[in-house]
C-alpha cells in the first residue's frame, strides 16, 4: 500500500497559492466520541493523495476533522468500498487503468453497492474530457472539475458543500418519501434540455416537493445588471405566469423583487412565514434564484429537503448551460446564428423519410468574389455583410424554410420546390446590402439538389449539391446547375481514380516511356519525348487522357511532373555516356505543375542532382496554357530559360495564340498537333494549317516538330512542306528505356 501522510499547510495572504510546511503526521482518525468526516481518494497519481492530503488535513469542517483513505486504483477502490462504511466524499480521477475506470467505479458504486448517501466529485487532469450529461445525471455526481482549477480554496469549498450536502442527506434519512423525491426531481430535471425548459421544470419540482400547486417565479440576474431592479425571468408558474418571458421590475414588484435581490445578495435561500426565496449558485457571471409562494410555513425537515435540492439544482444548471452552450457551438454558426453544417445534416436526414421529400430541393448558394469583398473592404465589412445576407434569407425564405451557413460565404437553402428554385433566390439578391452606408451588390451561385432523385443520406445529399455547385461555377458564375445522377456516377468515378492513382503512384505503378523523334531528311533519332504511362496491378493500361487531368484535379501531378522530369533527365545523362551525345529529351509539363511556386525550384534541382545538360532537356507547355495570362507566362518563361533549358508549345493550332505574345514567350519550338498531320492527307485545310506552322516557325526562327505520323505519305508531305522533325507510331511507338537503347542501336546510322 502507499504511504499517506498529511502534512500542515498554510495560507498566503488571500491567494489561493498553497505554501507547504514541514511535513508532519497528523493523526485524524476517529479516536473515542470524535466524530469525522471520511473522505476517500481514487487516483492513480501519488502527488495526488500528497497534494489533497496537504490541502486539507488541517481544516475543521461542519465542526469535525477529515480522514482519508486512499485507493491507487478502481479495483483497489472496489475492494476498500467493500469492507468500509460512512464514507461522505469519494474524490474521483475519472481516468486510471482506462479512460471510463472512474465512471465504472460510479457505476459500480450506485448499482453494485447501492451507496446513494456518498457524495462523489469527479476529477480529471485531462480539460479535454468530460463524463457525458446522462452519467452525471444517472450516477448522481456531486460535482465535475479539473485538477488544475481546485486550487485549495475551491477544493475546501467543492468539499464542505459535498460533505454539507452528505450530512443533510444522512439527517433527513427518517424522511425517505422527502428523499425520494429529490431523486427523482433531480433525474427528471436532468432529462430536460435547454435551461429555460430546465428552470420551468424546477419550479415544478419544487411544487411537488412541497405538496402544492406551483406559484413562483425563477429569475437570472446577469453580470453587470444592477440588483434587484430588472430582473430576467427565466420560469414562471401560478399567478406569476404574467411575467413569461419578460422581466421582474423592481416597481412593480417591489415584494418580490426585494426578497430575490436579498437571497441574492446573501448567496443563501431564505425562508418566511408565506415564501421562500431559494439560491441556486451557477457560474460566477450568473446566479439564479425562485420566489414560491407557501400556503403554510415549512418545517425544518421541509427546508433541508429544499437545502438539498437547491445544490443539484445548482450543479444541473451549471451542467444545463454548458451542454446548452456546447449544442450551440456544435449546431449553430456563430456569426450569423443560423443552423451549421452538422445541423443541416441532421434536418436532411430527417428530411429524406419524411413526408416532405418527395417536393423538397436543396440549393447551395455561393456569394461571387466574397473573398474579394472581404480583402479590399476588410473582415469585419464582410461579416457584416455575412449577417446582412442571413438577415435577407431568414426574413423572406425563413417561415417556411430551412436557412443554414455551412461554409465561409455558402448558405443553403431547404425547401419545396416551388420557393426553392433559381428565380426566386437570384431575386433575393438583386437589391443591393447596405452595409455601413454603402451599398453592396451581390451575385450568387447556385448548386441544387432534387430530394426525390437522391439516393443516399443527407450528408450524400449535401455533397451532391456541393457537385452541382462547382459544376456551375465551371461554367460560369452567377449561373446554376442540378444535380443529376450521372454526375454522381461521374464524381464516383473520378473519385474512385485518384485514389488509386494516388496508390499506385506510391507503390509504383507510374513508369516513363520515350518516343523517339526523327528528323525527317536524314530520318536519323535526334531526341526522345518522356510520356507517363499507368499500369495498375490489374495489367491493363489506363490512358493518360483519363488519368492526367485527375492528377491535375488533385494537385497529385506536382509529385507525379517532378518524378518524370527526374527520370527523363536521369535517362538523357545514360543515354549520353552511352554515346548519344547529340540527343534531346522532351518533358510535357502541365499547367497545375508549371504554375507551382517550387517549379523553378524542382527544375533547378532535378538538372543539378542527375548532371543533365539543361540545353538538351526541353519543356513542353500547350497552346491554351501558354494563352492564359500570357504577361505573368513571359515572366515565368524567362526565369526558366535562365536555367538553360529550351521551350517547345505542344498542340500548336488548336488555340488562339496571339502573335505578338508568340514573339515575347521566348520559345524554341512548336509542335504540330496530331490532328493537322492526320488531316494532312485528307484535306486541303489539314495542309494548309500545317504549312502554315511551318511558316510561321521558320518566320520567328522556331524549330517545328509534327506529332502523330502514322504513314510515309504524311512524312512525305511533311518534308515537302519544310518541317524539319516529325514523331509517331511510322517511326517508333513510345518505349521503356531498355527497349529504346536497343531501338537507338539498329536505328542510328539510318
């Protein structure tokens, strides 16, 4: 067993530090007619028997000193519990050998051992962890705290009122219907949720304690209200019932309201000859009291009951308001006070197997360029605004519908269809917001979801609005989409690919490829391009058509463009110790990855580990890319050419390329797209795009390279026109590096 020692402790001042003095044994057993309290610490921690002992071996309270015993354990605690008797306080770590032992031990203690008498206070070093409402309730826990607010004065008084609460337990036990009672009072006001249905039902308790009707009032006096003057009333019964809802006016009530600003003032219930004034002592910034008339005056054992009942009651509204506090925080967004997220979720899935759901919609509504807003205007104007547009929704959807902010400028709308649907909500926001004297107009987004053709639970409902809402910001802002089944299907399935792209990235699945490119005069190998090829574990290939714009999508591609690049770089310095000196490789980079901002920063150090010479690495960056933002492109070109490498615009003729922009990239080669070569033998306009690439490179002194050849006719074609180098499936499929060193030797000295 642990030793356990009580040594002396003092008080500093009117502080709550504890300054330890000499250890001394201090001897508080019960010795002949000294009566004391016992006191039994549970907890795993040694300093924590020392500590308490400390903090409490000294003191006198209701005129009798303390004992303690001490248990390590739960199971130790069971053990001591079995043979010992008149224990007041049980002092309770809430985790020991597992998380829920001290919950256990209570439960062991009310059901096992039928220990109703003994007060238990649960304590906990973990702030984080909290016993739920319903244990507090069904186990009747004296009290909840964590070892770092029980300084000594506020273990003293958690303990006095603990053993206080004990004594008079014990004293009224002749009374057991009175006890009875306040058990069952106590449980069914635990059941109550909310503190307003809380306080009503106090009110009635306390009438059934008493065996009359109830006729009182029960009022908060709030933190800065003066006392006595106005007062909230919280719960309200007999002839009191006209204050509901409103406050009790020191004017009007001057009796009442005097006898509630003294009980107040006094911290303490007072009891006369026609009322009682009962305290009820919840959080230091709130304090509760009840006025209830009395047909007769009330006897001792009357008194202590309400004594008794007083401290749950205050100890259920201190558990009352968090759990209130804490629903709010959970279900409620606290800016604009309307249903959250999680809270939308419950009321779809209730929902969808209702009556309603054949004729209900969900719609998403996304503010446009609310980030704008919020940066040139300032947070606290986009809060505002925030609140401004729940204001609006609430006032003229909100009686008939279901208003919800379940992100940073989206709000949700749920409804019948015929007032949820695009005209009505987009006419919500043609009148601007006055915000701060100025007047904003705001456009929406919106994303809707048919209840009726939905499958699934309310967070899959949310989810499909969250589809239809991004598709129609795809499209254009200020616009709407549904949602249909095919594009769940859709988003299944793109979903159900990156995730395995994104595994088979990892367990190497991916491999580079090369496909060598031929120059058309002497049809000798002058380069390779690098492409990416897929192979899951199945065997069967995946097109990069499917794969590439999902890696995009995911932001996968910057790990899967760095590993190319290091490959093909790593391949080209092979390649040249194996004697092909004068060879080009070709990367494709795409625009997620080029636009990254450690892409110069990989590039730089892909060239610098593997040696590769930059001027024979090239980058290839589409039309379309090389179009959008062509102002930050030429800065961001120029910075790569730095590093020495060239730039080729792959898929050249298939966008709108400005020619003056053409000039500014600093480009040294474009490739005709595929779909001109195949053209080539077909159309007279197939031709006439290629020649005029050709043109045009030979023009601004670009080299031209044609992608796609697939027969000698359009290599011919191509030579004759003056491209210079061509790549396809006429000279070379793309191959693995082993089977392209073999391709190189046979092919070389063509």
């Amino acid at each position: 067993m642990h030793p356990a020692t009580t040594p002396l402790v003092d008080v500093k001042d009117d502080h709550d530090d504890l300054v330890f003095l000499e250890e001394q044994a201090l001897n508080v057993a019960s010795s002949g007619a000294e009566a004391v309290w016992r006191v039994l610490i549970v907890d795993d921690d040694e300093d924590v028997h020392s500590t308490t002992t400390f903090a409490l071996g000294n003191l006198d309270m209701q005129h009798r000193p303390l004992q303690f015993l001490h248990a390590y354990s739960a199971a130790e605690a069971r053990e001591l519990l079995a043979v010992e008797d008149d224990i007041a306080v049980i002092l309770l770590d809430v985790v020991m050998e597992q998380d829920d032992a001290g919950l256990h031990l209570v439960r062991h203690i009310r059901e096992t051992l039928k220990l109703a008498d003994v007060r238990i206070i649960l304590r906990t070093g973990q702030p984080g962890y909290a016993p739920e409402i319903d244990a507090i309730r069904d186990f009747d826990i004296n009290d909840y705290k964590t070892k770092s607010e029980l300084t000594r004065i506020k273990l003293y008084t958690t303990v006095t009122a603990a053993i206080r609460s004990y004594e008079q337990i014990r004293a009224i036990n002749s009374s057991r219907r009175g006890l009875d009672q306040i058990v069952r009072a106590s449980t069914e006001l635990m059941s109550l949720h909310g503190v307003k249905n809380f306080t009503s039902g106090v009110l009635t308790q306390i009438a059934d304690i008493l065996g009359a009707d109830a006729d009182g009032v029960l009022c908060v006096h709030e933190p800065g209200a003066v006392r006595a003057q106005r007062l909230q009333v919280m719960a309200c019964a007999g002839t009191f019932c006209r204050l509901n809802g409103g406050v009790l006016d020191a004017n009007e009530d001057p009796l009442v309201a005097d006898a509630i600003g003294r009980t107040l003032a006094r911290r303490a219930s007072t009891f006369e000859m026609d009322h009682a004034t009962l305290y009820f002592s919840g959080k230091s910034s709130r304090d509760f009291a009840a006025y209830v008339r009395l047909a007769r005056p009330l006897g001792d054992i009357e008194k202590r009951l309400l004594e008794v009942f007083c401290s749950n009651v205050s100890v259920g509204l201190e558990n009352v308001e968090l759990v209130s506090h804490l629903h709010n925080a959970a279900f409620y967004d606290q800016l604009s006070k309307l249903p959250n997220r999680t809270r939308l979720v419950e009321i779809l899935d209730a929902t969808l197997v209702g009556p309603l759901r054949d004729d209900a919609t969900l719609s998403l509504v996304d503010l446009d360029h609310f980030a704008e807003t919020n940066d040139a205007l300032g947070h606290q104007f986009g809060d505002l605004l925030l609140v401004a547009v729940a204001t609006r929704l609430q006032a003229r959807l909100g009686r008939h519908l279901t208003i919800a902010r379940i992100g940073g400028d989206i709000f949700s709308v749920l409804g019948d269809s015929a007032s949820v649907n695009p005209e009505n909500i987009f006419g919500l926001f043609r009148t601007p917001f006055s915000i701060d004297g100025q007047d904003v107009q705001l456009s929406v987004t919106l994303g809707l979801v048919r209840l009726s053709e939905h499958d699934g639970s309310g967070a899959d409902a949310l989810k499909d609005a969250d589809i239809a809402l991004k598709r129609a910001k795809m499209q254009q802002r200020t616009g709407h989409f549904y949602f249909t089944r095919c594009m769940g299907v859709e988003i299944r399935e793109r979903v159900r690919m990156m995730h395995a792209l994104r595994t088979g990235f990892a367990k190497g699945e991916l491999s580079v490829v090369y496909q060598p490119q031929i120059d058309l005069a002497s049809r000798r190998p002058v380069g390779a391009e690098a492409l990416l090829r897929w192979r899951p574990a199945d065997g069967e290939f995946v097109s990069p058509a499917r794969f590439i714009p999902i890696a995009e999508y995911s932001g996968l591609i910057v790990e899967i463009g760095e590993y190319v690049l290091r490959a093909a770089c790593a391949e080209l310095v092979r390649l040249r110790a194996a004697g092909h000196r004068d060879f080009t490789m070709s990367v494709n980079v795409s625009q997620v990855q080029f636009r990254h901002p450690v892409f110069l920063e990989m590039l730089r150090a892909a060239l610098d580990d593997s040696g590769a010479p930059p001027e024979y690495i090239e980058l290839e960056i589409t039309e379309s890319m090389a179009m959008e933002e062509p102002d930050l492109l030429i800065q961001m070109l120029a910075d790569v050419k730095r590093t020495g490498v060239s730039i080729a615009i792959d898929d050249f003729g298939t966008g709108f390329s400005s020619l003056s922009y053409l000039q500014r990239l600093q480009i040294d080669r474009l490739k005709i797209d595929r779909a001109f070569v195949t053209e080539i033998t077909g159309s007279a306009r197939g031709s006439s795009i290629a020649e005029m690439v050709i043109q045009l490179g030979r023009n601004l002194g670009l080299s031209v390279v044609a992608e796609g050849v697939e027969d000698e006719r359009q290599a011919q074609i191509l030579q004759a026109l003056g491209c210079p180098m061509a790549q396809g499936f006429l000279f070379a499929r793309p191959m693995p590096p082993e089977v392209l060193y073999e391709w190189l030797s046979a092919n070389a000295g063509l």
